[in-house]
C-alpha cells in the first residue's frame, strides 16, 4: 500500500468518526478521485487541513459534490412500462394504500415519476423518498424542473400533472403531498419496514461488493413477503435467493 493509500483510507476513518459517513463502502478509485478534486477545487493541499476547518456547510457541500446525481423523469422507459402493466397489479390489494420507497432518490424525477403513475391507476398509496444530500432533497421538495427535464413524459402525465411557469414546470400539489422527502444513508441509517415496493435504481454500482451486498440484505428485510425491488438496468442481482428475492421480471425481485 502507498502512502497516499494510507493517507486516504485513514481520511476515510476520521471522517465516519467525525461524520458517520463511510466512504470506504464506496468503490476506493472512484470515490478518491472525487474526494481529491473537491480539496483541489476548495484549496486544500492535504486531507488534515480539510479536516481541521470541517463545518457543517462545508461538510453539505462537501456531500453534495460526492453525490452522483444523475435523474431523470421515467428514465428506461420501458421498465416503468413493466411497472405498471404487471408488477403494479401484483401488489395492490385496493383496500389498503400502497406503502413505496424511492431510495436515492436525487432531485425527485424517480419519486415523481411513480407517483404519476399510481394516480394515473387511481391506486392509494404513499411514497417515502429519500437521498444522502440534503440539498438535492430540499431541490426534491420544490418540484419545479425545467422544461428539458420532462421531455420523455407523456404528454397525458404532463398535461395533468404539472403547471408551466415561465420556462419552467411545477410538479402538482396532488402530487408533493404523497411523497415525504427525507435525508437518508443507505449504508449507515435503519430502513422502515413492510414495503410493498423499494425502488433503488443506478446507485449500487458505486458501492463495493460488501455494501452491496449489506444494502441488499436491508432492502429484503424491508419488504413484506410478496413486496418487490426494482433495481437499475446495469444492477442485474446475481444469485438473489442468498437475499430471499426471486425474479419475477429483469430488475425486479420479488421477496420470497
């Protein structure tokens, strides 16, 4: 091990003692690479002087830029398609609301996106949606996105769902007030329980096989028997009866 490795990973020990974040679950040279170009960018020359002026804010900012956020309303369109044509149907009883994650979350298309097609099917439900950055759920929160960010919508969910202001577009209030948005870590903070639906899509592939396979292990435990996990299109589980999951269609597990 080099130096500058043992520089990092002891980085990586004092900020989850400092922080409760572990960076060390994430994928080392990808996640370093980010680390390095926030110091480079914020001008610190080594990660002790980061560490020495650590706040609050800077510690937000710091989380912020690490973030992947990379969203999109309805993204694979064809999955949600599958969604709502066979999954959907699976887990609606019609008599008691839907109970539905949307882990990751970002900037709010995922969440949004699936409560669009929940009213859309006159289903009852409620979405719980969470991510790791605060800022990006405060963004979530607003549900105003501009107009290229809702060109692959139907033009049905877009007419019924959102009001144009200026260039930009204001999810419904119908909306916003079925989805709680809320600050959430996958690796370190508990999981709910009893979901009928966890979707976490194009995240697990920046945490190690450990994490991976820890964060997969929680998302079985917080399903109820029959709920299902819908999972990005390059994030194919391997051997997922190890988490009491079979699979019912690509990228979506159902618990066993």
């Amino acid at each position: 091990m080099t130096s500058e490795e043992r520089a990092y990973l002891t980085f990586c020990h004092r900020l989850k003692t400092m922080r409760g974040i572990d960076l060390s679950l994430y994928k080392q040279d990808r996640m370093k690479r980010r680390v390095d170009s926030f110091l480079l960018r914020q001008g610190f020359q080594t990660y002790e002087a980061f560490l020495q002026v650590l706040n609050s804010e800077l510690f937000n900012t710091f989380v912020d830029y690490l973030t992947i956020h990379v969203s999109s309303f309805f993204r694979n369109y064809v999955r949600w398609t599958i969604l709502q044509q066979d999954i959907l149907p699976l887990l609606s009883t019609g008599y008691t609301p839907l109970k539905v994650w949307s882990a990751a979350c970002s900037s709010g298309e995922e969440p949004y996106t699936l409560a669009m097609i929940l009213e859309h099917m006159r289903l009852s439900y409620h979405i719980h949606a969470t991510d790791i950055d605060p800022h990006i759920i405060k963004a979530a929160k607003t549900g105003v996105y501009h107009e290229r960010s809702i060109s692959e919508v139907p033009a049905l969910f877009r007419d019924t769902y959102f009001t144009k202001q200026d260039d930009s577009y204001m999810i419904n209030k119908t909306l916003q007030k079925q989805i709680s948005f809320e600050q959430h870590d996958l690796l370190t903070d508990t999981f709910s329980q009893k979901y009928d639906l966890i979707v976490c899509r194009n995240v697990m592939i920046y945490f190690t096989e450990e994490a991976r396979n820890m964060v997969y292990q929680k998302f079985s435990n917080a399903l109820r028997p029959g709920g299902v996990l819908f999972v990005g299109s390059t994030e194919q589980i391997l051997s997922p009866e190890k988490y009491q999951f079979k699979i019912i269609q690509p990228f979506f597990y159902q618990k066993i």
